[in-house]
C-alpha cells in the first residue's frame, strides 16, 4: 500500500479547511444580510419626524430675506404651516407664489408619508418693510390633489388652480 507524502496530507487538509471556512463564513453572511432586512423594513415603517426642521429641508427655512417655513401646526390629521414668501413686489405675486412652491409641495408629498392634508398660509413681506409680514391667501393641498396632479404638465405658476379652499386675505 502506497502512503501519501506528509505535504500532501497536509494541503489535502488544509483546502478542506479552507472549504468549511469559507462555508461557514458565507453562511454567518447570508444570515446576517436576512436580520438587516426586517430591521429596513421596520425602520421604514417608522413614523416620520415632521417638525420645522424636516419640513425645511423641502420648504426651505424663512430667514430676513428668504422664502421659507415660519411656524407650524399639526392637527388631528393636517398640518397647518405658515410660509413666508419673500418678494420686493407684489405684481404678479399669485404666478411667483406658484413657481416658488409648487415644486416643494410636490416634494413635500413625496419625502412625508405620513403627510396627508396641509393648510398653508402664505404671509408675504411689506413692500415698504421687507421684513414686515402680512397675510397675502391660504390654501389647501391634500394628498390625492397631490398624487393625481401631473407635476410635469403643470405650470408652477398655475398652483391656485388645482389647490382647494384658496381664500385671499384684504
């Protein structure tokens, strides 16, 4: 009976090692990749923060000259935000409110979830006093107005025409 070489016993032993390593290995990966999983998805399943914080990540922060989020308000099922539109005047004013903010409400409804009806009221600065602000028009924007509106054909400054409950203030 031929007796294999001491060496080869040992890189036979060694690449069978090497096998069950690499086995076990890939395994301990697959089971982890399977536990980071349902941790995903319940992380998702998480409520949204909304605060003003959050919300000026889309709406941007009002700031002296600068459009943005003032306050908000959250309701049973609503939010109502007050959003300062900066503008040195107030020709056209209805288009400029719509350019600025149809494309942010469109990503609001897209980042938030969670959110289903906003009343925003929009409070525009003096034109004597830029940093003087006074109630211009509120407006509604729910959810399915949001998620029926064809965002691509819509021409930001036609806003008012597909928002509900615009009332203007005088």
């Amino acid at each position: 009976m031929i007796q294999p070489e001491p060496k080869n016993i040992l890189r036979i032993f060694g690449s069978l090692m090497l096998a069950f390593a690499l086995t076990i290995f890939m395994s301990a990966c697959k089971g982890q990749q399977r536990a980071e999983a349902p941790a995903a998805e319940k992380a998702s399943d998480q409520p949204q923060v909304i605060d003003i914080q959050t919300l000026s990540t889309v709406l941007g922060k009002a700031e002296a000259e600068h459009s943005g989020i003032f306050d908000l308000t959250k309701g049973d099922n609503e939010l109502w935000i007050i959003y300062h539109f900066y503008t040195p005047e107030m020709s056209d004013i209805d288009d400029d409110i719509g350019v600025e903010m149809a494309p942010k409400i469109q990503e609001l409804y897209k980042k938030f979830k969670d959110i289903d009806r906003t009343v925003f009221v929009v409070q525009v600065s003096h034109p004597d006093s830029p940093l003087e602000w006074q109630p211009y028009c509120s407006f509604v924007m729910t959810r399915k107005v949001a998620r029926e509106t064809n965002w691509g054909n819509l021409l930001a400054a036609e806003l008012f025409k597909i928002c509900q409950d615009i009332q203007y203030r005088k």
